[in-house]
C-alpha cells in the first residue's frame, strides 16, 4: 500500500539494492603461498562523518526501512560512521547471545536486530569505545519492539579459514545500515511511510516538495576471500513525487505556436505532480589480484547504471523484488493541466496532460583500480553519463506527452501535430532546468547513506589476510611435562605471508596437517618443510642464561612474543613469558636474553615463540600474519664453567730455567695463597678462591649463556704478573701476557685447565740515606741498591737535579762493581742482574766551597728494568734530598749469621736464615748534635727475634735507649725508633744492631 502526504497525489517509492558481504566459512583451497592472499571488500560509498544535514535524512530513513522510530542525534551518528568492531569478537558476542559457540553457526542462525546490536555495543565497550557504546545504546530502543530476524550470514560473506578472522574490523555504521536494510529485504515491503526529502532546498527550485518510499532488493554485503571473488554494491527501486503546483511554468511556446492558427490566443500550463520511478542496478567488481608482500589489492570494478522512469508503474509491479522492470510497466501518468483561452478570453478549454519517459544507463565497461595499505583504504571509478542527473536530463529526449482532446472543436484537430509537440518542449526544459538539479541535490545524498551511487563504483578494502595458516604444534592434550597435568598450550594459528617469519625459511601452510598438536612439538618440522628454524639450544641450566639470536623477517612494524613453560604443567602462564613486543632492529635481528629460573623442572618442556605485526599476542589464539614456531626444549641441572691452573714463580732460578716463559721448569717455585677471580666484564664477581701449596688454582663458575668472563690473578705484595702458560685454549682470547688477566669465551660446561700464569718479585731500589747532609767544600758518595727479583737489565738514571741556589751543589751518577759504596767509575751502561742479585751504584754529590749553609740539592734516582726475554719494563724512584749544613753521617750493613757471609751493604738469603743488621751514625760536622732519634723500618719478609740485642754503644753517656716498641716481640715487622739524649759531639759515632729471620 502507497501512503501520500496531504497535498501530495502520489509517493515516490526507491528499491535499494546493496552489497556489505556475506560471511560464510568455506574450505581451503590450494596451499601454494601464491594462492594465500584474501582480502576483504566492501562495495559502495562510506561516511567518515556525519553532519546535521545526513544526520536529519538517516533518522527517517532508518525508520521507514525498520517500521520504528530511530532518533540519533548527530554525535550519536559520527560514533557509528567512527567507530570499528571486530569480526571475530562480534561473532563470539553475538553467539553468546543466541546460545551457539561456533562462528558458522552464529552466522546461519536466525537473530534479532536487538542481538546484533547489543553484541556489537560490548564489543566496543570491551574496546573502550565509549561514543560507539553510546550510539548503540540509543539504538536498542526502537530495535526492542521488532519481532522480524536476519540470517547475519546474509550479510557477510567469507572465504576464509576461522583463523584468518582476528583482524578484521567492521565500521560499524556500515554494519548497522547494512543490518537495517538486511531486515526491510526480509520482513518489510518498502518503507512504511513517506520519507520527505529536503523540501526548503527543493521550495529554492521552485519545487513544493518531495517525498520518497524505498525498497531493498537486495541487502548489502561485506565478501571477504580470495582473488576472483566476486562482490558488488546495493540494487535499488525509489519512488519519489514532487509537488510541482507552485512551479511557475512558461507557456509562451504554446502561445506562439497556436496564434498564427487561430488569431489571439493565449496558452497555460498547471504542473500538479511528478512520478518518478529510480531503479540502479548494483555496482559489481572481482578481486583480480592480491599481493600480500606489497600489501597491495588490485580491484576490477563496473559503476551502477540506473534506468529512471517517468509516468507510472503500478506499486504491485514495481515493489516486487522478484520482477524484472521493462518498458512496457511504464504507462503515461498524469503531470499536470492546460488551459488555452481564445477570442480575447471568451472561450477557455481545459485538457489534462499526461507524460511518459524512460532513460537507461549504459553498461560500464570494467575498470582496474589498486589499492594499497594502510587498510581500510577506498576508490572509485566512475562513468558521468550514468549518473542521476544526466538520467533525468536524458528523459527530456524520450518525453510522450498526451493531452487529453477534450479542447473543443477547434482545438482538438491540433493537439497530434501542435499542442503537443509544444507542450513536449516546456516540460522537457522543466525537466532539465528544475528535477534535475532537484534530484541531484536530495535524493543523491539520501541514495549515498545506504550505500548507493548512481554512475559510480566505491571499494572500500577493508583488511588483507592469509588463507593459509601457520598452526603452533605443542600438544593440546594428553599429558603435560610434568606428568601430572594435562597438556592445554592451546592452538596458536598465524596468516602466511610471503617474506614474513622467524629464521630464514616462510612458515608452511598448516591447513591440510592432520591435528593441532602433536606430544613432542614435531608436527610442524616432519610436514612439509622443516620451517622452525628460529630458535636453536635445545638444552637450558637451571639458574642459567640463554642468548637467543633471531632473525625476524618481515613485518614493519613486527613484535616477538615468547612463553617456556618452566614448571611443565602443560600451560603457558603469565610468569612463563619471556618476550613481550621485542622488535628487532634495522637489520631484522634481535638477541632474546632468557634467565632460566633456578626452580625450573628439570626435563623436556615447551616453549613457544610468536612474531606478528599485532601487539601483545597471548600464547594462544589466531594472528593475522607472521609465524609460530613450538620448540620441546630440555631444562637441565645448574651448568658449571670450571677454571684451573697454576701460579708460580718464572724468575729463572734453577739450572736450565728460562725466566719469564710462562712455563714452570725446574727450580721456579710454586706460590701459595696466591688470590683468583672470575668476574662478568663489568667486574662483578662470580666466583674466587687461593692457590694451594703446589700452586695450584681451580675456580667452579655458574653457568650462563656462552658469554665472556674475566680470570683474575691477584699478584702477592711485592711481586707482579710476568707470563702466561704459551699453549692456552682457544677459549682465551689474545691480550697481554702480563696483566694477570684471561678474557675467556666460555660456554655452560667448559672446562679448561692448564691456565698457568707466571709471577716474580718486584726489583726493589733502595738508599742508605734519602736525606743527607754536607759541608761545604765536601764531596760525598751516597750508596744505592738495586734487588732483581727476576732477570733483568737496569738502567738507572738522575731524574731533574736541581740546586738551590744554581751551582751550590752538583751530582755525578756512578757505578759500585763491589757494593762497598764508593763510586768507581762513570755508569754508562745498563746494569743485567739474575734472580736474587744486587747491583749497586752511588750517587756523588759535591758541595761548593763557600756555598751558604741551607743550600738545597733534590734529585729522583730512577731504576728502570725490562724483564729479560719480554717487552715488559717497571720504574723505580727513590727521592733523595742534600743539604749543605750539620750532618749526621749514617752507614748500614748487613751480616748473614746463619750463612756466616762477610758483612756488606747487600747480603743473599733464603727463607729461615738470620740477618743482623749494624747502623753506624757519625757527625760529620763541626757541630755538636742535640738529642739524636734514629727511626729504623724491618726489611721487608724478615720478623725481628726475641731477644732484641741492646748493643747500642757511644763514646759518651748517656746511651741510646729503644722507645719504640717497649717491648718487642719475636716476629715483630715495623717501625723500631730509639733515642738517644744529650749532645753528639762532632767526631762522635754511635753503633746500633737488630736481628731479624727471613720468612718462610
């Protein structure tokens, strides 16, 4: 039934026919990697925003296509035109709510309006979406009354495995104006009233208004599959009528046409109402390539062509959604009426007018169109002479006008070949000057928010994916690891696309495998090829690092998830994760460091790695690309990494040694207590302990990942790091051989021995008297000894002399052949002493006569020795200070008792033997000296004895006394100081002694 506005003789009624995509599940087919593209398209314009003009049209129209008040305001409108809902969630919602799990069973059920849109509402409340739960909400109101169901599979259409679905997104005002118009396909005729067009626009043109009835053919459909799939946009009817009564028509033509016939005349014309009957066919396309690499989708598309009629078509005919329309449907429909006045208005005859036209688009041949990603991305080709406007301009060239002949006698001869031929101009030019634009400018834009446009075809592509699935084989059954749970990793599943996986081969297509899961994770590496190639280490410590280098392809941006199942019960929990979104870096590399925790089970176990460009994947669940790859990996007790060698001393000593060879021969002793250490590159310690007896060293260090460690050697006081073992293994990496140090590239389990490191004794480098004074006029020889520890050769040197004032004293560098501390000769050449040996030299010093007393000479003795056989050298400096004043002269030797050696400066010992040491103090000058202390430091390695002999003797009292310490004891090593009173008279001397043992 037809239902007219008052004033209105008749509706105008629009079929709609369009296309969003019916979902349906259907089987895979090829596996070949080319085959595995699919894409998702949506034919038909798309509203980003809605403004108040679109938002007062979608209100009514809604509500004709629904038989339900709808009254969103305009925010309400721009949440659905901006708002997304994902397919799989929806789907999952939308089940939970018609009591099915599985999506091909959501999608061949029967469910309200109401259903659909509360689930699409938790969706984006789940998402946060807070305009588009708005939205929704306000819709639940009129779709709460509405008994009729849609088959949501009617309005989605997929060619895709359930995997391929996770990212795929629906605007969701696509997906409620598709629902809507789904519904009036289903249980309505047309919409139940009248929708009014945009009457203050059409009352610019003239027009006194508009109003249109609509009918969805078909409704629209999201098609998502592969290449060839086959979509296309809505397929509508419209009625519209327009009131024409208050458009002012100009009849002139009429007039002039009739006066040459019939004297005065004069004509008019009444335009009462417009029929006009809009049927568009849909815009159809095919996917005729997809090109995942380049992320690329290549359309082939053909606009909706139109046909407009112009008369009348009976509603039972044209509403009839399974009746072609042909010409013969249309009839003439009356316009309007006309009036001709003759012999000065004395005679008026009155006619009614009627009119019949019909335009038909022409078919569009197809055209290409590519579009790239970032989806959704959208296009359109177009072909102008199809458009709504050139129709209606069209319909002036098929224009019928007949004029009923009930004009009179006179005038009726002349209605065939006059009146309307005439009567055929003036309406053709209100067609193209008044409906057109009229048509154009409001039904256009209301055609637009159901997916319709005239003369052009939109794809709008909403996603790509894979049809080809790469599945994750950990066991989903059976028993766990442990032994004692169940196995429930869950099935992983991501999209393949070319050039995007982990390692270096593309994951192969999973779909045809037999299972899920497989109890040792082999499924994946024994069909087809062996594609897990990313990870590599099957055997992990406990308490242990792993390194795991990764190449991961593809997938700009892409992110690395990663599980190990630690205690093996069959589940990958929150604290078993062990990557969260690591991308790698320019090259596609990145290195995943995993601590394996010190509680771990030990034994097989899972692990599991996924890399997609979606974030925050969860261990199991599909992904729209990239890989999965399931590994069964073996946790194994805590690893040791164990160290050992020797110390010893590579000074030479015994008959055939070699010094400082890093080999240990014959007469080179063993250090004992000697301190090692292992320590990570940033000196954190791992692990530390002493030599023993026999030198030996041995260090057991946690395992990690293969890494570098540090082994330290802790030279004893007084010695120093000279050698390393020649023949290490290849594990020690090249450094210097003398530093005490190996820099090892170890891995868990390394053992390595034979890491021997040589030491020896510093050269030491001592005076008789760092601070001495001298006459004027006096010339003084100041001894000098140099200790080898090791081979050496020496060369000693006077470091910056410097008299205070210039050239009160002068110093002269000297060699002592017989240590008997007077100078021999000039030393030119540098000293080459052994193990043990001394060399001596003395520095002579000669003041000027007549020099000031308080003249100042400073000097630095320098002994600088290069280890034989070795580039290694050290320097010695000993400061020495003469000043021209009273001086106290001080000699000391040293007697071997146990060796019974004559008395010297220098003297050889071993470990055990006793040393008495004799200070001889004299004053020099021609001065007495005043209170005298004497400050004495035991050599060093030696212990006083017990006893301290008290032979201090002077030629006058009081005798010196020891104050320093009171009371000293056997193995006493430091500082001994004595006093001693009263005046040193010039020419006086004073002897002292002590005795200390060589330690062991």
């Amino acid at each position: 039934m037809l239902v007219l506005s008052p004033g209105l003789p008749a509706p105008l009624v629009l079929a709609i026919v369009s296309t969003l995509a019916i979902l349906t599940f259907v089987s895979p087919r090829s596996s070949h990697a080319q085959d595995c593209g699919a894409a998702c398209v949506l034919a038909g314009p798309r509203l980003a925003s809605v403004d108040s003009t679109r938002s007062a049209l979608l209100d009514p129209v809604l509500s004709g296509l629904l038989g339900s008040d709808v009254a969103l305001d305009v925010l309400d409108w721009n949440g659905l035109a901006e708002g997304d809902v994902n397919l799989l969630d929806l789907l999952g919602e939308s089940g939970a709510r018609i009591g099915v799990s599985e999506p091909s069973q959501v999608l061949s059920a029967q469910m309200t309006l109401l259903s659909l849109v509360s689930a699409a509402g938790a969706v984006a409340a789940a998402d946060g979406d807070t305009a588009l739960v708005s939205a929704l909400d306000a819709l639940e109101l009129p779709l709460a009354g509405l008994a009729g169901t849609i088959r949501l599979g009617d309005l989605l259409s997929i060619e895709l495995p359930e995997g391929s679905l996770a990212d795929i997104e629906l605007n969701a005002l696509d997906l409620v104006t598709g629902a809507v118009q789904l519904y009036n396909h289903r249980n309505v005729l047309t919409t139940t009233s009248p929708i009014a067009l945009d009457n203050a626009l059409l009352r610019t043109l003239g027009i006194g208004g508009g109003e249109i009835l609509l009918q969805v053919v078909e409704p629209p459909v999201l098609r998502c599959g592969p290449t060839g799939t086959q979509f296309h946009s809505a397929a509508i009817r419209a009625h519209v009528a327009l009131d024409l009564a208050d458009l002012a028509v100009d009849a002139g033509p009429l007039t002039a046409a009739l006066t040459p016939l019939l004297g005065a005349a004069s004509a008019g014309i009444e335009l009462a109402r417009l029929d006009l009957y809009l049927e568009v066919a849909r815009a159809e396309g095919a996917i005729r390539g997809i090109d995942l690499g380049a992320r690329a989708v290549d359309l082939e598309l053909s606009p909706a062509i139109g046909d407009l009629y112009l008369g009348a078509i009976d509603p039972a005919v044209f509403f009839n959604r399974d009746r072609a329309l042909g010409a013969s449907d249309l009839t003439h429909g009356q316009l309007g009426a006309l009036e001709i006045a003759l012999s000065g208005g004395l005679l008026r005859e009155r006619a009614r007018i009627h009119a019949r036209a019909l335009a038909r688009g022409s078919p569009a041949a197809r055209q290409l169109l590519r579009l790239l990603a970032p989806f959704p991305a959208r296009g359109s080709v177009a072909q102008g002479t199809a458009s709504l406007g050139h129709l209606a301009t069209s319909l002036a060239t098929s224009l019928d006008i007949e004029v009923e002949e009930t004009l009179g006698l006179a005038l009726d001869p002349l209605v065939d070949t006059v009146i309307e031929p005439a009567v055929n101009d003036v309406v053709g030019g209100v067609l193209g000057g008044t409906v057109t634009p009229a048509l154009a400018q409001t039904v256009d834009p209301l055609l637009e928010l159901l997916g319709v446009r005239v003369g052009e075809a939109v794809a709008e592509v909403r996603a790509i994916t894979s049809r080809c699935r790469d599945t994750g084989d950990c066991p989903i059954t059976g028993p766990a690891p442990d032994g004692v749970n169940t196995a429930r990793y869950g099935v992983a599943t991501h999209g393949i696309f070319a050039g995007m996986g982990i390692g270096a081969l593309d994951p192969d297509d999973d779909r045809t495998r037999t299972g899920a899961g497989d109890a040792e994770a082999q499924a994946d590496d024994l069909a087809g090829t062996d594609d897990e190639d990313g990870l590599s280490g099957a055997v992990w410590h406990r308490g242990g690092r792993v390194e795991l280098p990764l190449a991961l392809r593809g997938g700009a941006p892409g992110h690395l998830q990663g599980w190990v199942d630690w205690q093996g019960n069959g589940v990958f929990d929150p604290g078993d994760r062990i990557a969260l979104d690591v991308t790698p870096d320019a090259e596609g590399f990145a290195t995943l460091t995993v601590d394996v925790p010190a509680d771990a089970r030990e034994g097989t176990t899972f692990a599991r790695l996924r890399w997609s460009s979606q974030q925050a994947l969860g261990p199991a669940g599909p992904a729209p690309d990239g890989e999965v790859e399931d590994h069964a990996i073996t946790i194994a007790a805590p690893a040791q990494i164990r160290l050992s060698g020797r110390v010893f001393a590579d000074d030479g000593a015994g008959a055939d040694a070699v010094a400082h060879d890093g080999i240990r021969q014959p007469g080179e002793l063993a250090l004992n207590g000697v301190e090692l250490r292992a320590l990570t590159p940033d000196g954190t310690e791992l692990a530390r302990g002493p030599s023993d007896a026999a030198g030996r060293w041995q260090l057991i260090v946690p395992a990690e990942a293969e890494r570098e460690l540090v082994m330290q050697a802790l030279a004893p006081r007084g010695w120093r790091s000279i050698s390393e073992v020649p023949d290490l293994p290849p594990q020690v990496l090249v450094g210097p051989v003398d530093d005490g140090l190996m820099v090892l590239a170890v891995a868990p389990g390394d053992s390595l021995t034979g890491l021997d490191l040589g030491f020896v004794p510093r050269a030491v480098l001592s005076a008789v008297n760092r601070d001495v004074l001298v006459d004027p006029g006096q010339r003084r020889d100041l001894p000098y000894r140099l200790r080898a520890g090791s081979p050496v050769s020496s060369e000693l040197a006077l470091l910056s002399p410097a008299a205070t004032p210039d050239g009160a004293l002068s110093v002269t560098l000297m060699r002592d052949a017989d240590c008997d501390g007077t100078g021999d000769d000039a030393l030119d050449a540098p000293i080459l002493l052994s193990a043990g040996e001394t060399g001596c030299a003395v520095a002579r010093v000669a003041a000027l006569s007549g020099a000031p007393v308080g003249s100042v000479l400073r000097y630095d003795l320098v002994a600088t020795s290069l280890y034989a056989g070795t580039s290694t050298s050290e320097s010695i400096r000993v400061p020495t200070t003469v000043t021209i004043g009273s001086a106290l002269a001080i000699r000391e030797t040293v007697e071997n008792l146990s060796r019974k050696t004559a008395e010297g400066i220098s003297n050889r010992a071993g470990p055990g033997d006793l040393l008495i040491y004799r200070l001889k103090l004299e004053n020099t000058s021609s001065e007495p000296l005043d209170d005298v202390g004497i400050l004495v430091a035991t050599p060093v390695f030696t212990a006083l004895t017990t006893p301290l002999p008290d032979d201090a003797t002077r030629a006058a009292a009081p005798a010196c006394e020891l104050i320093a310490p009171r009371a000293p004891r056997t193995g006493f090593r430091g500082l001994l100081r004595w006093r001693c009173p009263g005046s040193m008279m010039p020419g006086e001397r004073i002897d002292l002694s002590y005795v200390v043992r060589v330690l062991e």
